[in-house]
C-alpha cells in the first residue's frame, strides 16, 4: 500500500492525504492506495496545492496504515517524533491513535529496541 | 566582543525585511517551494522530518549573556522549550514554524545575531577556538581574523553562489582546538622572525570523502590575508565542479589537480590580483582588533585559598575541576568548560531555563561572555579561580555541572534520523547509551582523552572520520547499521579514522564499542590516550576485538 505524505507549509507538521483528500495527521488515518497508478495519480493531484504544504511524496504503509519498506523507520519517525524524546512529536499528542504506529516501530524495526537498551 | 556597527545592523536587518516579504509571498502561494527553498536556506531555515529547523550563527562561537537570553526567549516562545548546539559553533532550533520565522529573526537582530551563512553554498559561519584570548601561548587573539573573514564573506557577492558550502576555521594555538585540517581552508596563526602571518591549510574536509588538508603557504603575512583567501576562492570557485554536489568541495579539487598545481594556480591569481587593494588596510584590521580588547582582569595572586579548600572539600566539586577546568593565560583566571553531555540527553541539547542560568553564570563570573566549542559543548572564558566553585554550584543548579569534558562519554553526535531528512540511521540513541555505560563504569577519568564522534549518515556533521572512534549509521535493505572506525583525530595531529569491518546492528556497535574501550584499557603503556594506544598497537588487534565473538 502507498500513502501521500507532506509537511505543513506554515508549521512543517507531518502530514498524510486523508480520504476526503484534507490532510490528516497521522499515517494510520491516511488514504491507503492499493494501487501503484492511483498512487502516483494522488500525488499528482496534490501538486497544485502549494499553499499547503512542502514536499510531498509517496511512502510505503501496510494495510492498518504502518509505515513499512525501506523507509519504514524513517517515515514511523516522522509519524510518531524522535525516539529519544517521547515528549515530543505527535507521539506526546495523541496516546490512542499511537498505539499502531508504535507496535509498527517495535515489530517492524528490530534495531529500535536494542538501539536505546530497550528505551525505545 | 564584536558590537555591531551601523552596517552591520542595517544589512541584517534588510535581510530579515526581505526574508518576511519572501515568506509572506510563500504563504500566498504566489511562489513555488522549488522558487522559495533556496531563500529560506539563505537564511538558515530547513526542513527537517518534523517540523522547519532554524540554524542561527555564532560567529566564531561567541556569545554574550544578552544573546543567551534571547536564545532562550526564542527557545521559550517560538520553539519546545530547548535547542541545540552544533559541531560548527552554532544553535539550532528544531520546531519554529514557517509563520514565526520572520519575527524569531527580528528578535535574534535586536541582538546582533541572525541566521545568515548557516546554510547554502557560500562561506558558512566562520569557527575558532573557544579558548581564544583566553588561553596561554596565542600568537594572537584568533577572534580578530575571524570578525575580518566575516565581515569580508558576508554577502560577499562574487563567493554567494560557490560550487558547495564552503568552511573556514582559524586557530592560533599549538593545541588546534578548531579542527583546522578538516576545513575548506584552516588557517593557523603563527610568529615567523618576529612577523605574524598564517599557515594555510586548504582542502580538509569530512563528509562521503574525507581528507586531511595540505598546506599552501607555511607563512602569509596577515595583512595579506583577505587578497590570498579570496585567490583561493576565486581558484576554486572558477575550476570546482558543479556537475556532481559530491564532487563540488574544495577538496576534490584540490586532490583532482594536485596540491602543486592547485598551489600554483593560486599563487598565480594572488599575483594578477596584487594591487587591486583586495586585502583590509592595516588601520582597519587595528580598528576590529580593539573590540577584542582582553576584559577588565584583576591582578590576582595565582593561588587562590578559597578554591584550595573546596578542592578538599568537596570531591565532586574536585572532580569537575580535573576535567573540566583549564589554565588561564592570567595569573587567578580558568576557563570552566560546560559539558552538554549529560547521561540521559542528547548531546548538545539545553534547555531555555539552562540557556539563562548559563547566561548569569556568564555576566556574573565571565565578563559576559560565554563562548561555543565544535564538540557541542560550552565554555566560560574568563572565570577567578575564587569563583570556580560558586561558579559549578550554579552549574549543579542547573544540571550543567557534567564533569567528563573529552572523556569518553563527551561524545559527538549529530541529530541523525531522530530529526534529520538526510540521516540514515540514528544517532542520538547510540551517544546516549554508550555515554551511560561508560559514565556508569566510574573509568573514564582513568582513560583520560577519548573522542567518540557518531554520525547518521556519510555527510558526516558527527565528525565520525576524526574520531578517536567513530561510528558511522548506514542504512542496510531498511535497518540501522553502524561501521566502526579508529584512529581519527581532529587536533593538531589530524588523522583520518579507518573503517574496520563490516556493519554491525545498533546492539552489537554498542557492545563492540565498549570492547574496544576495555581492550585499550589493559593494552595501555604508561597512560597512554586510547588514540596513542591505538597508534601503537595497529588496526588488526582492535578488528579482533571488534568482530571475534570470543571477546565477548
């Protein structure tokens, strides 16, 4: 599954291309495409929207909207905040929403629990 | 220090009139982020993978207890409550948003500061040695160079659009606390037959390829400088390659045409540009020099009764004095090291209330001033030893108080992919656990210097290459990994450290790390450096201690 991720133009917050084509915050509520051309098709779409934001380019997501494929530490990252400070990010913010995105750092990424001795 | 003259505050200034007019054009849509992302790098604002990142310079890395206050302000008010000090002497924010970045840099302006040459192909921020004017044995007052290489470089119109960023690094010290063989160019002052001049060092750098710079010139007469810096520029800046951005440092171009040629193309451009009043007129030079005039010292007895008795005191107090205190040029002054590299936090980082406390410690014991070291760190040039131990209570007070300057847990770290777009791997996570260990260990005193430097990615801001070890994060097929290296240094016996194997996991660079620590420690003749140490005994050992599992 694909996914259009961005940074907010005004505050450079991460953000995904939700379902009503709005930008939502958090890679679980983001549209998934299952489909390669319909992907590119979106990313397409949001090029115009340069009031928006900055940057936008396709990730790759598993079905219940984890960051996954090469980039999947990076963009878990990106939707959760910096490992080392867990009082910042959209980690701080929403506890509930959260929980997919962390269980996807720790089953995704091996090195993440050893990398801060089990910290992370 | 430095004070802004009318010029100065008027083109910082201008610069922030016209960076707001810019954002407010980006915000309207009006320009493209492709049209708008080279002016905010001009002016220090990046996108990161959180949020915008502000970079904003200290030139040399001094600042004043006025400007830490405002950096605090910043930190409070515009940012999440702390910021973070860099490997190049500068601050950096990590959560300022696009809307408020026009008016951070109206409030940083109000104190002379700004965020001009801390990004983009130009010549960045000028560096220094924080102990300049403060330590024994300068030739000169370093700082003085550097205000004149930065008036010189600031805007400078024909070197704004170089083929890559483009750094320069001034020392005046045997001990080279600036890293000078690891710059664009470095520039060593020294005293030839009673003249003052500079050594020249060009085409040092790090990144995917690191080099060792090589000396142009043994001695340049200083009035000389700005006509023989600018040959250099112009040299470069007319044969670097801008086809590849990893070809484009001045260091590939040095290698590509040889030291001898590219010496000789130099020395030609120095000569069709003589007498064209390229180089600052001695009164000039004589004019900045004033304005850094030592402070007001007192004539002090060298001893001091009252550090005596808290020396015997108090164990921890004595404790932070070995490693984190230095002489003095004069008689009853130390210079006091503030340590970033607390166990349990990312180096560099501080907070908004430490950024205060640091600037009252500053203006109360230091003469107002407190300076940047590159190892992300900070120090208090100018404190009585009478004071030193209010001095490092304030700092306990504040959390500040970290006695392991370039010890084993002072360790560099860039912020890797914790927040950086261009990290591979991360890097704050492995600094911090390996700092843990080592403080946890009650050794590292014993071991004496030792330079860890970690970086996220072959870019290389973690200074992994002139590590005593280095740790370098790759990405492999989507995991962290990390390459070790050994025996690099940065000092005046500059070395490039070598990789030693293969990538290792996060858990296994960690443990292969602490291995090699304790292997140095029973090798160690005579209280060797681990880097001596490692100089002595050669790579295959330390590979075997790396990679065989027996040692385990």
């Amino acid at each position: 599954m694909k996914a259009v991720t961005a940074n907010l133009l005004t505050d450079g917050r991460v953000v995904y291309l939700g379902p009503e084509g709005d930008w939502v915050e958090r890679l679980q509520e983001a549209q998934l495409f299952a489909d390669d051309a319909a992907a590119d098709a979106a990313l397409a779409s949001v090029a115009a929207r340069i009031k928006d934001v900055a940057d936008a380019y396709l990730i790759d997501a598993t079905e219940d909207g984890a960051a996954a494929g090469r980039e999947a530490i990076r963009e878990t990252i990106r939707n959760n905040g910096p490992t080392v400070r867990a009082d910042l990010g959209k980690q701080s913010e929403d506890q509930s929403s959260n929980k997919a995105a962390s269980k996807a750092a720790n089953d995704g990424a091996s090195a993440d629990e050893t990398v801060a001795g089990g910290r992370v | 220090m430095y004070r802004y003259d009318e010029f100065d505050a008027a083109i910082v200034k201008e610069r922030v009139a016209q960076f707001r007019e810019q954002v407010e054009r980006r915000l309207a849509g009006e320009i493209s982020e492709d049209e708008f992302k080279p002016l905010r790098l001009m002016n220090g604002l990046y996108l990161q993978l959180h949020a915008y990142m502000l970079r904003v310079a200290i030139p040399y890395g001094v600042v004043s207890s006025r400007q830490l206050r405002r950096l605090a302000h910043v930190a409070r008010v515009y940012d999440k409550g702390y910021a973070h000090f860099t490997t190049r002497q500068n601050i950096q924010y990590n959560w300022p948003t696009l809307v408020d970045a026009p008016a951070i840099l109206d409030d940083l302006a109000e104190v002379e500061m700004h965020a001009i040459q801390t990004s983009g192909n130009c010549i960045r921020n000028v560096t220094s040695d924080q102990y300049a004017g403060a330590v024994a044995g300068e030739v000169e007052d370093p700082r003085v160079w550097c205000e004149i290489i930065r008036q010189w470089s600031t805007f400078h119109p024909e070197f704004s659009y170089l083929p890559r960023k483009f750094k320069i690094a001034v020392t005046a010290s045997e001990n080279d606390r600036a890293a000078v063989r690891v710059h664009d160019i470095g520039l060593r002052i020294l005293e030839k037959d009673g003249e003052t001049g500079f050594e020249v060092i060009v085409g040092g750098g790090l990144g995917r390829t690191p080099y060792i710079g090589v000396t142009i010139r043994d001695f340049l007469p200083k009035d000389r400088l700005l006509s023989y810096l600018e040959a250099i520029l112009r040299v470069y800046n007319r044969f670097g390659r801008r086809d590849n951005k990893y070809k484009a440092r001045i260091k590939i171009l040095v290698n590509a045409l040889g030291p001898e040629e590219f010496t000789r193309l130099v020395e030609e451009e120095w000569a069709a540009s003589d007498g064209l009043g390229l180089d600052l007129p001695p009164a000039e030079a004589a004019r900045i020099k004033t304005y850094f005039a030592p402070p007001a010292f007192a004539d002090l007895p060298a001893e001091s009764a009252a550090f005596d008795k808290a020396l015997a005191d108090d164990a921890d107090f004595a404790r932070w004095v070995r490693t984190n205190v230095v002489p003095h040029k004069v008689a009853g002054y130390s210079i006091a090291n503030i340590s970033l590299k607390p166990v349990g936090a990312a180096p560099g980082d501080v907070t908004d209330a430490q950024l205060e406390a640091i600037a009252d410690i500053a203006e109360r014991y230091s003469f107002d001033e407190a300076r940047a070291t590159h190892e992300q760190n900070l120090c208090l040039p100018h404190v009585r030893k009478d004071d030193l131990y209010a001095v490092w209570k304030d700092l306990v007070a504040a959390g500040l108080a970290t006695a392991n300057m370039a010890l084993a847990s002072d360790i560099i770290a860039c912020p890797g992919l914790d927040y950086c777009a261009l990290a591979n791997a991360r890097s704050i996570p492995l600094a911090e656990e390996l700092a843990a260990r080592f403080s946890a260990s009650g050794l590292e005193e014993t071991w004496g210097e030792l330079k860890i430097k970690i970086s996220g990615c072959i870019n290389a801001c973690g200074h992994h290459h002139v590590g005593h070890i280095g740790v370098l994060g790759v990405d492999k097929k989507g995991e962290e990994f990390y390459q070790i290296l050994l025996g690099g240094s940065a000092a005046e016996d500059a070395s490039l450290a070598v990789i030693t194997g293969r990538a290792l996991s996060a858990a296994e660079t960690l443990d292969a790390v602490e291995r090699v620590v304790r292997f140095y420690q029973d090798e160690r003749r005579d209280g060797e450096r681990f880097l001596d140490s490692y100089r002595r005994i050669g790579i295959a050992a330390f590979k075997e201690v790396i990679y065989d599992d027996a040692h385990v």
